[in-house]
C-alpha cells in the first residue's frame, strides 16, 4: 500500500510537471471543446455548417496534437479505445453508434499516420541533423 | 524427417495450398461454375478466343481487347486439359495454381520483412490469404483479383529487395517480367492492374520520406521504375488495344453515370460503411436480404458475421491488432509502418466509395479525375491495400513482439507468445470457413455453384462443330440462363464450349441495337409471326433455333413455330434449323436503300425487303453517297393508345397519369413524312380483328379530317398492307375507329351482384349495391377483416397484348382504396399489379395500364377495401369498372423509291479468324453496298484488292446499316477482285504481343547471361 502511494505520488508529480508545461495549451483545448459543444447545443451554423459531434471529435483529435503535444502512440491508443467502444456497441448491436465510433476510430487513425509521417520523416524539423551534428 | 520438422512451416504453407481440394471433397465429378464464374467447359476454345481483340461468339460480335488480359490464366487451364484430363481435374489444378500462387506469393514477401520468425510469416500468409474479402474473389474465381491479389506480395518484396540493394538488377528484372505475366489477368478490369501500382507507388512514397537523402530517392524511384517497366512491357500486348478502346469508347471525364451503369457505385457502396471496410466486409451481396423471409439471398453464412457474438469480436480483434502494432512500433522498417498506414488510410477511405461520411470526395475524385469511372467497383478495388496494410502490421506487431522478449529471460513468455499466434492463425482460419471448407459456393443451394454438366452438352458441341456457320439463337429468353442441372449463366451457355456465334437476351447490354433487335424476334416468335421472324433471322444471320427444355423459365414453351421445323435432339436440348432459302450470308451484296423515319425503330427492318439495306437519312457518311436520290423509306407514325401506354409504363409513378378517364374506342396515328410521295400503309398484324375491324373489306380512316376508305392490298401474318395514298410532305394525323370491348361483366353494378367476394380472416366485409336515381354502384365495408374485394374475372386470351383498367370510385372512410391486377393460373401467381386509390371523398376516375407476364393464365380485377386498425372501419365505394385491351399496333407508312434492279454482283468469303474475312467480288459492273453483319465499329476497315493481289486505292464509305451492322458503299472498281474485312485492332494486339516477348526474351538473356557468368 505505501510502495502504491508512493507510486501515485510520484506520478502525481509528473502529471502535474506535464500539465504545468501544458496549462495554456490544456485551458484553450477545454475552452475550444466547451465553446464548439454550447455553439451545438444551440444549433450555431445550422443549417449551413451543422457543429456535429463528429466534427467536435476531429477538431478535439486535430488540437489535442497542437495544444496537449499528443505523439502519434497516444493518437493511436484514442483510436484504439475508439475501436474498442465500437467493438462493445457492435456486440450489444448497437449498429448506428457503433458506426459512428468507427469514423472517429478511422479519425484518430487518420490523424494518427500523418503525426508519424512528420515524427518520421526526414524533412520534418524535428529529424533534421542539427548544426552541432552537420559540423 | 528432420529436415521435414526444421522447416515445418513448408509444411503448413503446403497445406494451405491445397485449400482448393477441400471444396470437392464429396462433391462427385461436379464442377465449380455460373454467373461470374464461367469456366470453359473447353479451355483450349477459350484459349484460343483470348487471341482476338473481337469476340463474334456473342450477340453479333463485342470488342475483346481487355479480356486478351486472360491469356496467362486460361493457359494454365489449357495445358492440363490438352494433356487430356477431364474438366473437374482442369478446374482443380486452375484453383490450386492460383490459391499457391497467393500462399508463395506472402509468404516470399512475409520471408523478405520478418525473416527469422517463422509464426510472424505464418501470420501474414493467413490474414494475407484467408479474409472475407477473398470469399467473392474465389467465389467467382475473378480472374483480375486473383491476379491482383497473387502479385502485389511479391511486388512489393522485389521492390523492397531493390531498393535495400539486396538483390541484382538482372535478376530482378527478370523476376518483374514473371510478375508481369502473373498480374497480366488483372488487365481485365485495368483499374486491378493501376491498383497493383497504386501500392508499389505508396510503398515508394514512404520509402522517400523516411529516407529522404539524394541518393536514396534515386535509387528507389530506379528501383520503381525498373520493375514498371518491365512489367508494363510484358503486359503490351492487352494494354495497347484496351487504351485503344477506352479511349475510343469511353469518357474521360464526368461520373460513372457515363459507363451506363446507373447508380452502380451508390448501390455497391450502400453497407460499405467505415465499419464495415476496416473489418472487411463491405461486399454488396452479404447485405442482400429477402423482405419475407428475412434470410440472406446469396451469402447464407454472412449471418454468421452478423450476428455471432464470436465472429463479430474477431472481426474487430484484426483490426485492433492492426492499430496496436503502431503503439508497439520499433524504430526499424519505418518506411514498412508509415506504408502500410497510409494504405490502411486510402485503403479505406476510397474502398467506401460514394458512402458517407467520406463518400463525397470518391464522387469529387470521379468527376474530376479522367477516366476515374474506371474504379467503378471501389470496395473489390481498394480492398486489396487494407488485406495487406492489416495482414503486415499484425505481422510487424508479433514480429517486433518477437523481438522484444528474446531479451526478456522468463521461461514461459516464448511459448506464450507462440501459442498466442497459433492461436491466431487457427481462429482466422475458423473465421474464414466459408473460404477453406468452400460453402463461398453455396453447396446445396438452389443457387450452388455445383454444377454436373449434363452429357448431351458434348453431343452437342460436335454437332455445332460440324453444321456449318450461320448464328444460333437461344430459346427461352430469360437474361439469365438458369438450367435444372445447376448453371446459372449471364451469356449463351454455347459460348462455353463452341466458337459457334450465339444470338441471346442481353444482361450486360439491353439497350445496344442488336439488343433491341433480339428482343423483336423473341417477340415476333411468340406471337408466331412467322414472316417476321424469317425476316429478322435473314437480317441477323440466323441459322437455327436453340431450344433449352432444361431452362427454368417462364417463357412460354409451346411455340407453335418450333413443331413445322426440322430439328437435332440432344438429350434436352434442340436445334430448329430456320428454312435455308431464307438465310442470308454474313457478308452480302444489296443495291438499294430504305431510310428510316425515325432510324431507330426495329418493326421497319422488318418492313425492309431482303435486296434492301435500311439506314439512317441523318448518318453524315449515308450521305456523302450521292447515288440515293430514289431509295425508298419507312415512316413510323405516332400511335396515341401507345404512347399514352408508354408514358404510363416508363413515366415514374404519378397520379396525373392515373385520375383520369380514357377513350378507347378510337386511336389517332400522326405521321411526318419526308417528301410528297405516294405512301403504302402498313398496319400491324397482330389480332386486329379483337378490335372489330375486319380485314375482308374495306377500312375507314380519317385522314386529316376526311373520311377515306383503305383497301386491303395483301396481307401476311405480321402486316397488314393497304392500297398507296399520296401524302404531302409534313405533318398528317390520321384516326381509326375501334370496337374496343369491355373485358369484365358487371363493373357498373346494373347486373347484380355477380362478382365474386375476395379476402380471408375474422371481422365482417359487407357488400352493398346502393344506387341514387338509376345509376348503381357498390358500396363495401370492411370492419376488422385482412383486405376484402369485389373479384372481376377477365375475359383475357392474349397476355401478349396490354390492357386498360378504368374504375370510378369514392373514399367514404377508413384505409385508402385499392385495385389490384392479378394474374396467375392453377398453380402460380405470376404477377401482381396494386394501385391505391387517393383518398378523395368524391367521385373520381382512376385508371391504369397492366402488361402481362407472356404467360397462357387468368386475369383478375379486386376493387379493394383495405384493413384498418379503426373500429368504424373501411368504406369506399365503387362503378363504372371497364377492362380493354390498348390498340398497340403500329403503322408504318412505306415509299418504295425507284428500285435499282441491276443484278447484283456475286459474293464469296471466307472466315479466316473472328477479326479477318476474306473474299471475291465477280460481276460488279455498278456502284453496290457490301453489308457485314457484325456489329458495327469504325474500326473494321474493308481493303480491296486486284486480282493480282495488287491494293485498289479507293475512298470507301463505311456506315451503320441494318441497325447494328456494317456497310461499305463501293464504286469505281474493276468487275472482278478480292477484298479484306479486318479489325485493326487487332494490329495493336499484335504489336503488344511483340513488344511483350521481346521483353521477356531480354530479361531472360540478361539473367542467364548473369548466371553463366557467376557460374565461372
């Protein structure tokens, strides 16, 4: 029990070192997310741009890589508990839910491969060989 | 032995290549075939077929340029049939080549990324080589997919080896050319063939990113391109003639509505579902359910993958595993992972095609990319990227797995890890049964694709073989050709053994010319017209009547036609052969011309005498011949009791068409004719005398307002033909008086109650004649009861003709009122017609139009009172009911022109192969017309010739006549000379053929030159 808390505190810590370095980041994504689900709510756009949960979703994937700093594993795991859920809907035959959490499943995936391209690629910033390295 | 258990995956990929055997285990000497299938019930004819960009076997000749593609695997056929073994040992081997092929084919690859973990190849093998997508691949053994889905394994190793600089360039070379020759079948369908490339393109594309140094991209694009070319050069010989004709044939831009296939996409992409793509299993006709029975009409095991709670966890588990091998990713073969996903993507993405949500950029993609039509079946297409993207990360996940806990020092992680993949792959093949054990072919089934090919089938072929030329039409009609021995085929069965030319029902084309005109015949035959018939026999190169008793159809089998013909028996099958002094040869001299107005209209051919060609007036090459100032012409004239029909019959269902009344008793014709000429009417045959006209004297027609009497000049059993009357050119209207007899008794309700009382169940139907002043009507109450009726019997005898319904009703209250046309006899009921009535609480007339099934059955009018739930019941009210037949007869108007009565030279050919004809002309002393009744193309071309085989340089006029065939206008040539009818083509064909063996020689020098050299 106190190696478990000890664990949890330590965590902790890193959570909060984490979030610290994300705060700005972390309250623009809560206040993006807040913002597109009241402007649905009551029907902001309709019936030209309809705010729909789908939309909600890609936009929360899209800046969760931009204001959280999510890599492409974190992405994949969203996709994959996405998968999961509709794994779980399609066996209680949930067929219409099951659909939709498929498309943010394939989303996430989506989303997922580009961040690997540019993790991977040569000719992303962050793989280029620094100065230090070139000399 | 031990060499046996340190290599026992070999072992188990031998096995998987003898998947195909399963299928006939106990299934006697049967033979997989039917609908898309179609294995030849003689490979070497079919064979031999695949060398001909022009296939005549089919309804008068389809150009073949795409199925040249087939060479390759109807070879593999041919050569264990020439060897002498029978048709289910041919077909075995066929399967087992092909399902090797796929087994070898993952395996060299799965061998080239995960070499040293013999489960992690395994794995891919399986999912690679055993998944739903395969089930419709094998089930009609595609002939394209199965080459896709062979080649792009070792595509991709060869590729991956060349660019890794593991393997030489000649070997390589010579490994694409074999490649090359595998993936030729996917030139069928060309868009399998671009996919093969798609794939290799994305593996380059990750490949450059990853390793994105000047030197690396030049080697992979040199890698890329070395094996495009060469196994484009191989695969020359069909791609150059099917550029040829889509390029000639189909639009490059715009939807696929272009192709004629309307809503083909929308109605493939409606379960292709995200969902259902990731877990592969989005083909159409698993979706397919019947509305009663609510039991699947094709695929009986897809309810397995619908509702087994262990099937549909499996179904989500690959995927899964797919997405978790990208968390447990290493940092080798990156260009392998960001390949992969990025097929995983597109894969899914455009094997969705027009479904939502990402279904609108498939459309955008197909409207604005040329000749994007091409990719017309998106999920058969692009399912290929997500087998291999999904089969390659579970295989990179257990790899990497693999790799991980070699460094881990706990006993029991190995053989977990081991028994977990076994695992895996023992599932994926219980998930896959249909596949491995072959119920993918509907075993006893209606429908299975089992089939014992009766032995009259070869009796036969040799008695086609030996009578000669001249076509052969089937009979019955039914588009699909469904035989009691099992054979469900889309084409004549003929074509499947015999180069015989075949005339049959059109699926794939209804609406093409000699469609139209097949469909006339079939016509004519069951209303026995027999003049008719041998007029269009003689125009469509008819020579006998192939009558299949072992066809379920409901075509009617007692053709009165068939008992005055000689005929051939085999078993259940009989040849009527049509009299032959009316055959007319397939290559034929005419000196006069009869123009249609309007061309397209396949009764004027009929009209057309057997010396005469028929034509368009408005075709701009007819009209460069300047030698038709006196030809003759057929005018069609406009029946109103047709066109309303029509208009009925092809309008979408409206009820401006239908609250309305009719006046039957007269039909008004409006003529336009060309030029003041002297004009024979000509008047339908067909039962005129049900309408009161009598044909033994005189007929009076108005003609623009005049009452003229028509006299009767001669008759046969298709027309009609009246004295000459001189019209004006332009516009004439022209009215007939009928006596159209009302077909039911009792309708007004004067009579009684002499109806019959229709409807079952509990509840109470009342039936009440009231009546205001004179006029009586009936008045039916239902309270609680299934639909009751008022029953009319039809004094009908002739389904070949159309009928009018026309009833006055009066919705009291309750459910809306209904009529429905049934028609059935003892055992059947083959067809009927329910039209509801508006609800509308005043009199009001409605009436219909109900064509027949061309059956000998009875016909019956129900004034309906339907069910409702409401206590107070159904009340309507009904009159006036009247039943006539519709005055389809049409009438043409005939100038008959100057007649050229100069003889006509003499014509002699030769059939040297389905692409070249070769002849003599003797005694052409005048212009004449050389008519060649195979469909036209502009691309046949007629060479004359000297009789010193020197080429006459002449201009010719080749045009469309007859309504589907060719015509050559031919003047100022010498008495006496030789000609060729070619299809050029075929030319391309040729130079493809070249081109493809002088690769494949090249790159063989260049390897064994290699090998001698290493050998030294």
């Amino acid at each position: 029990m106190r190696d478990l808390i000890k664990i949890y505190s330590e965590r902790i810590k890193e959570l909060e070192t984490v979030v610290g370095g994300r705060l700005l980041g972390l309250f623009i994504f809560n206040v993006v997310l807040m913002s597109l689900i009241l402007m649905r709510s009551a029907g902001y756009f309709a019936p030209f741009f309809p705010i729909s949960i789908n939309f909600i979703v890609l936009v929360s994937i899209v800046l969760s890589v931009s204001l959280l700093g999510i890599r492409s594993r974190g992405i994949f795991l969203l996709s994959l508990s996405f998968w999961g859920f509709a794994a779980l809907l399609k066996l209680f035959n949930i067929n219409v839910w099951a659909e939709r959490t498929a498309i943010y499943a394939y989303e996430a995936i989506v989303v997922g491969v580009i961040l690997y391209l540019f993790e991977n690629s040569k000719l992303s910033k962050s793989n280029r060989p620094k100065i230090e390295d070139r000399k | 032995m031990k060499k046996l258990f340190q290599h026992w995956e070999y072992v188990v990929l031998f096995i998987f290549c003898l998947t195909p055997v399963i299928w006939f285990w106990n299934k006697g000497g049967a033979i997989i075939n039917g609908v898309d299938t179609n294995f030849p019930l003689d490979p070497l004819i079919w064979l031999q077929r695949r060398f001909f960009v022009w296939n005549d076997t089919a309804n008068a000749g389809i150009d073949f340029s795409s199925s040249t593609a087939g060479i390759f695997f109807h070879l593999v056929q041919a050569i264990p049939y020439s060897l002498g073994l029978n048709l289910q040992q041919v077909q075995i081997i066929s399967l087992i080549f092909w399902f090797s092929l796929i087994i070898l084919s993952s395996y060299i690859f799965a061998r080239t990324i995960f070499s040293g973990n013999k489960l992690a190849c395994l794995l891919f093998v399986v999912f690679y080589s055993f998944n739903p997508y395969l089930f419709n691949t094998w089930e009609n053994v595609k002939v394209a997919n199965l080459a896709l889905v062979a080649s792009i394994p070792t595509g991709l190793a060869l590729l991956y080896l060349l660019m890794e600089r593991r393997i030489g360039k000649q070997e390589a070379l010579l490994y694409s050319a074999v490649i090359g020759i595998i993936l030729s079948g996917g030139g069928i369908n060309p868009a399998y063939f671009i996919t093969f490339f798609i794939i290799l393109f994305i593996f380059l594309l990750a490949r450059i990113i990853i390793k994105f140094n000047s030197d690396s991209i030049k080697n992979s694009v040199r890698s890329f391109l070395s094996i495009f070319i060469v196994i484009f050069l191989i695969n020359l010989f069909w791609i150059i003639p099917t550029a040829n004709f889509i390029i000639n044939n189909i639009s490059t831009s715009g939807s696929i509505e272009n192709l004629g296939f309307t809503n083909w996409v929308d109605s493939l992409s409606e379960n292709t579902s995200l969902l259902n793509v990731i877990r592969i299993q989005g083909a159409w006709d698993w979706y397919a359910f019947d509305g009663i029975t609510g039991l699947p009409i094709f695929i009986p095991y897809a309810l397995n993958y619908f509702y087994h709670p262990a099937f549909i966890f499996y179904s989500f588990l690959i995927p899964a595993l797919a997405i978790l091998a990208f968390v447990f990713r290493d940092n080798q073969k990156k260009e392998l992972w960001l390949a992969f996903g990025i097929m995983l993507v597109l894969g899914v993405l455009l094997g969705a095609g027009t479904h939502p949500p990402t279904g609108s950029l498939f459309r955008f993609l197909s409207d604005h990319i040329p000749f994007f039509s091409l990719f017309r079946s998106p999920w058969y297409l692009f399912t290929p990227l997500v087998i291999l993207s999904v089969a390659g990360l579970v295989g990179l996940l257990f790899y990497n797995l693999g790799e991980r806990i070699k460094g881990i020092n706990l006993p029991l992680l190995k053989p977990i890890g081991f028994l977990i993949m076994l695992l895996l792959i023992i599932c994926n093949l219980l998930y896959t049964y249909p596949l491995v054990t072959g119920k993918i072919f509907r075993p006893g089934r209606n429908d299975s694709f089992y089939v014992n090919p009766p032995p009259y089938i070869s009796e036969a072929k040799n008695w086609l073989l030996a009578s000669g030329n001249g076509r052969v039409i089937g009979y019955p009609d039914d588009e699909l050709e469904k035989f009691n021995w099992g054979y469900i085929g889309i084409e004549s069965i003929l074509n499947l053994f015999s180069n015989r030319e075949a005339l049959f029902s059109s699926l794939n084309a209804p609406k093409a010319s000699v469609s139209t005109l097949i469909k006339e015949f079939y016509l004519t035959l069951k209303k026995d017209e027999q003049s008719s018939v041998a007029s269009l026999a003689a125009r469509l190169n008819i020579k006998s009547i192939f009558y299949k008793k072992d066809q379920s159809s409901l075509a009617p089998g007692n053709i009165p036609y068939f008992s005055k013909l000689p005929a051939e028996t085999f078993g259940e099958w009989q040849f009527f052969k049509l009299p032959e002094e009316n055959f007319i040869p397939k290559i034929t001299a005419s000196n006069n011309f009869m123009f249609g107005y309007p061309y397209a209209n396949s009764k004027s051919l009929l009209l057309t005498p057997n010396d005469s060609i028929y034509v368009n007036p408005e075709d701009n090459m007819v009209n460069k011949i300047t030698a038709l100032s006196n030809s003759g012409s057929i005018v069609y004239s406009e029946n109103s009791q047709k066109k309303a029909f029509d208009s009925f019959r092809l309008d979408k269902s409206k009820l401006v068409n239908r609250l309305l009344t009719r006046d039957l008793s007269f039909v008004d014709f409006v003529v336009e004719v060309p030029n003041d000429s002297n004009y024979r009417p000509a008047l339908e045959r067909y039962r005129l005398e049900d309408f009161g006209l009598d044909l033994t004297k005189e007929v009076e027609v108005e003609v623009d307002g005049k009452k003229t009497p028509w006299q009767v000049n001669h008759m046969t059993d298709s027309f009609v033909y009246f004295a000459p009357i001189f019209f004006t050119a332009g516009e004439h209207k022209l009215t007939i008086r009928l006596q159209n007899k009302n077909l039911t008794f009792g309708g007004n309700f004067n009579e009684g109650y002499v109806f019959k009382k229709g409807g079952e169940g509990m509840g109470v139907g009342k039936y009440l004649i009231e009546e205001i002043g004179s006029e009586k009507y009936l008045s039916i109450v239902n309270i609680g009861k299934p639909d009751i009726s008022a029953d009319f019997p039809v004094a009908y005898s002739d389904p070949m003709s159309s009928y009018y319904i026309e009833l006055k009703y009066k919705q009291i209250y309750g459910n809306n009122g209904a009529v429905h046309i049934a028609q059935f006899n003892d055992n059947t009921l083959f067809k009927v017609q329910v039209e509801r009535l508006p609800n509308y609480p005043e009199w009001q007339y409605f009436s219909l139009y109900y064509e027949p099934v061309m059956l000998n059955s009875t016909l019956r009018v129900e004034l309906v009172a339907p069910f409702t739930a409401d206590p107070l019941g159904t009340k309507v009210l009904y009159d006036d009911l009247r039943v006539q037949k519709v005055f389809i007869n049409d009438l043409f108007f005939i100038s008959e022109g100057s007649k050229n009565t100069q003889p006509l030279p003499k014509v002699s050919f030769k059939k040297i192969s389905p692409v070249q004809y070769e002849g003599e002309i003797k005694d052409a002393s005048m212009p004449f017309i050389l008519n060649f009744s195979e469909n036209y193309s502009p691309q046949w071309e007629l060479t004359l010739y000297d009789e010193a085989n020197k080429k006459i340089a002449n201009k010719l006029i080749h045009f469309s006549a007859n309504l589907y065939a060719n015509a050559w206008y031919i003047e100022n040539t010498p008495q006496n000379y030789k000609f060729r009818i070619y299809y050029l083509p075929q030319n391309l064909f040729k130079i493809g053929l070249l081109i493809s063996l002088v690769t494949f020689l090249v790159v063989l020098t260049l390897f064994v030159k290699l090998k001698l050299k290493s050998t030294k």
